[in-house]
C-alpha cells in the first residue's frame, strides 16, 4: 500500500470558485478566504481545488497562480468548460454538471446525487502493450494474461500493433468490470451504507440504497496508468521498426526480453531516435492521444450494476510506481521493472523542450472523454523574476493549457536540489509538502521509491 498509494492519508476535497447553475461565476469573498487560510497553514490536506472558467475574475486567477508561486503545494487547478462537458457527455444536465464538485484526488461528481465509486480500480496500460508484443502474455508475469492477438513478428505496420493493443485493452477491461460487478452486488446485498443513502437525491424516492442504485448518478470509474509509455513506445514501434526500419521486430522483441543486456545502443536509438510525447511534436503526441482514447472508448462501452455507466479516468496515485515491477522493458527505451509514466504526464526526462511544450502535447489528448478525472503535473523551478511576476509567468501558461481544451493542472514549485537535501536531512524538512499525483503529501512521509520517483521528474526552470 505504501508504494501505491504513498502519503495518501484522507480524501478530504475542498474546492472553491467556479460557475453556479446558470453559468455564471460563483467566486465571492469566502473564495478568496479559503485561500488566505491554505497560505498560513500550508498543510497537505484537505486537497484544495480551485474551479477556473473564462470569465472568472483577473484578480482570483492572480490570487491563485501567486498562492502557488510561494509554495503552496496542494492547490490543483480545473477547467470548468472541459469539465462540465466531460459530464455532461456521460448524461449529467448542463445545469447539474456545472455544480461538480472533486472527490477524493480530480474525480469529479454532482454533490448530493452521486454514487460514483470512483476508484474502483486501476488499469495498467503498458501491461496491455507488452501482451499485445508477447501474443498474451507477460514478461514479469509470463503465463497467459491476455488473448492470443498474433505473433508480433508477422506484425507489417504499426496499425497491425495498435489492433492488438486496443484488443488487450479491451478484454482487461472487460475482466475487470466482470470482478467489479461482482463486488458491487456484494456490497449491495451485504454492505447497504443507510446513512450516506438517507443524505442523497432520489434514494428514499426509489427505495434504494447507494449501493443498490438509489442515486440519481451512478457511475463506476476506472484509472488507466501509464498513458505517455504506451505512446512512447508506439511512437518508436512505428519510426525505427516500421518507417525507417533501422531495427526489426524480431531485435526489438529479443532486447526487450533481454532487458536491452547488451543492446544499449539500441535502446540508445529507443530512447533518442524517435519522437517523445511532452514535447509538442504532433508524430508522438497522436500516439499518446491514442493510448488514451482506446482505453477510455473501452471503459465507457460497459454498464454497471447500478444502472449507470462505467467512467475512464486518467491518473495513478502511486501505482504508477507498483505497475512498473510488473512490467518488462518496453519500446521507449525503459528498463524492466522501472517507474511507468504517472497520470497524463510525460515520462521521466522525455519533455526536453520546456514546460510550454509539455502543456501543448497534454492538451491535445481529447480531455472530454476523461469523466472520472486526470492528473497532468509539472515540476518548476522559479527564479527571482518568474517568482515576482507569477500571475504573468504562470497565469499565462495556465490560461494557454485551459484555452487549448486542458481539464486539470498541478504544479510542483519545487527544485530537485530541495529535494535531494530532504531526502538526506528530513527532520530539516518535515513542513515540505510535494505534489505527488492527484493528492499532496508532506515528502518526508512518502516511501523512499517515491520520493526517488518525484526526484526522477523532469524539472523546468522559469
């Protein structure tokens, strides 16, 4: 638990500003309150999200954007446009949608109508791409996981790869909402929650309970991890195997199999010789879109017990950290049993062009089909100017990433040097709270491979 969920302590969600139900902006000076008393307690709990939409006020975007420039590292950022339309597209009426809330880490829901289960479970992406590279099976994991899609090597384009992926996607999918079921009638039949049913909209109307359906919305959410590895190494699949052909499919599978012992410079060509998402270049960035299209496509496809619809969301908490021990080498170049990439965010050292880039490829991932969340994190490093001039460094780049269709933001305001001294000297640092996924956590708190993770990201300095 440590590991997958690390510093998790409660899922305790405040959130402020935002629209009411007929549009128009809701912030008032209890916002801007609730601000002022994050800034002096600096804890890493409640979550703290702030809604932001186009007609918010100047001077709360500036409030907010300067609260995260001095260092408090539990604010995460919505875009009501793209959230109220990624509800909406699952049946929510406008005006309802506009009243969401965040539930525990960026799952959003209607307060007081919802049942929405949504962390039900956690999908590991480039687990389904490594058996769609292994005809079913695993690496870590040989035996058969997934359907037998066909010999990788008599494989002739990249379509003929991504055809096996969303296939493996697909059946996980499948398996997993078949045990999910499961434990929802369970929990219907033996586990009622009486309290929490009397306290929501149209359970005592319909007679039912949450957990039998009683709530107006019901929905099942499931996190699919790993988004940027699959396209990573779908990006290289397709320019060294199949465009270039500088390697074949039967080196690349005998490397990855080998954990590249002996094939550094191939995993060398991996690594630099073809396109990375996080760095605005259209080539990988499709890639990744992809990978998180047929996973949200597969998940929305499924009905629940409770007669609502399954929901895709797109964040990790720290299983991105576990997921990677089950997972062999993979075609971006990652060795076996390393970190997968966390949330929608690049992988590790992948986004070399600045963090402007990064916001661009995010943002070209279709964000409205992501009902049950997303976590995009940077790490940034301010210098004296950029700290000084906050609501236009970062209220710019905020403002860019939101225009372009981008439904979440987090920012780490924390250098790796900080960081490292923590991590050597924690009584020194017991007050340093670090954004981890959809959540913060104080960083002398979190599991040592963690904290190695967030040191591994990739820092942009302004």
């Amino acid at each position: 638990m440590t590991l997958a969920f690390s510093g998790l302590t409660s899922f305790a969600n405040t959130v402020i500003g935002g629209v009411d139900g007929e549009g128009n902006d809701a912030t008032n000076e209890l916002s801007y309150l609730m601000l002022e008393a994050m800034q002096r307690v600096r804890t890493p709990q409640p979550n703290f999200g702030v809604r932001l939409h186009r007609e918010a006020p100047r001077g709360f975007r500036d409030a907010i954007v300067q609260a995260v420039a001095d260092g408090i590292g539990n604010l995460q950022l919505f875009n009501d446009e793209v959230v109220v339309a990624s509800l909406t597209n699952r049946g929510v009426p406008l005006e309802e949608a506009r009243d969401y809330g965040i539930i525990g880490c960026v799952e959003q829901a209607v307060p007081g109508k919802s049942f929405t289960s949504s962390d039900a479970g956690l999908l590991n992406l480039p687990l389904c791409l490594e058996l769609a590279l292994n005809n079913g099976r695993g690496r870590i994991f040989s035996e058969q996981l997934g359907l037998p899609t066909g010999d990788p090597r008599s494989f002739t384009c990249i379509e003929d790869v991504i055809g096996a992926y969303r296939a493996q996607v697909e059946y996980l999918v499948g398996q997993m909402v078949e045990a999910l079921e499961g434990l929802a009638q369970a929990h219907a039949e033996r586990r009622p929650v009486p309290l929490a049913s009397s306290l929501t909209d149209d359970c005592l109307a319909r007679g039912l309970d949450l957990t039998a359906g009683g709530a107006r919305y019901n929905f099942t959410g499931i996190q699919g991890v790993g988004v940027a590895t699959v396209g990573d190494s779908l990006s290289a699949i397709d320019r060294l195997v199949f465009d270039q052909k500088r390697i074949t499919m039967e080196e690349l599978l005998a490397a990855l199999d080998a954990d590249f012992d002996g094939q550094e410079s191939l995993r060398q060509m991996l690594l630099n010789k073809s396109p990375k998402y996080g760095n605005d270049d259209d080539g990988a960035d499709r890639f990744a879109h992809l990978a998180a299209e047929i996973y949200c496509r597969a998940v929305e496809k499924h009905r629940n017990f409770r007669g609502g619809s399954y929901s895709p969301g797109l964040y990790s908490v720290t299983t991105h950290v576990a997921f990677g021990l089950m997972v062999g080498a993979t075609p971006d170049g990652r060795h076996a049993r390393e970190s997968l990439s966390q949330g929608i965010s690049p992988a590790h050292g992948r986004d070399r062009r600045g963090p402007t880039a990064g916001l661009k490829s995010a943002a070209k991932l279709d964000h409205a089909l992501v009902s049950n969340g997303l976590a995009f994190i940077q790490m940034l490093s301010l210098g004296s100017s950029a700290r000084k001039h906050a609501p236009d460094v970062l209220g710019g780049l905020l403002e860019a990433y939101f225009a372009l269709g981008g439904q979440e933001l987090q920012w780490n305001l924390v250098d790796r040097a900080t960081l490292l001294a923590a991590q050597e000297n924690p009584e020194a640092y017991r007050g340093l709270v670090v954004r981890v996924a959809g959540y913060s956590a104080l960083f002398t708190d979190l599991n040592r491979v963690v904290q190695d993770e967030l040191i591994a990201r990739t820092e942009h300095a302004l």
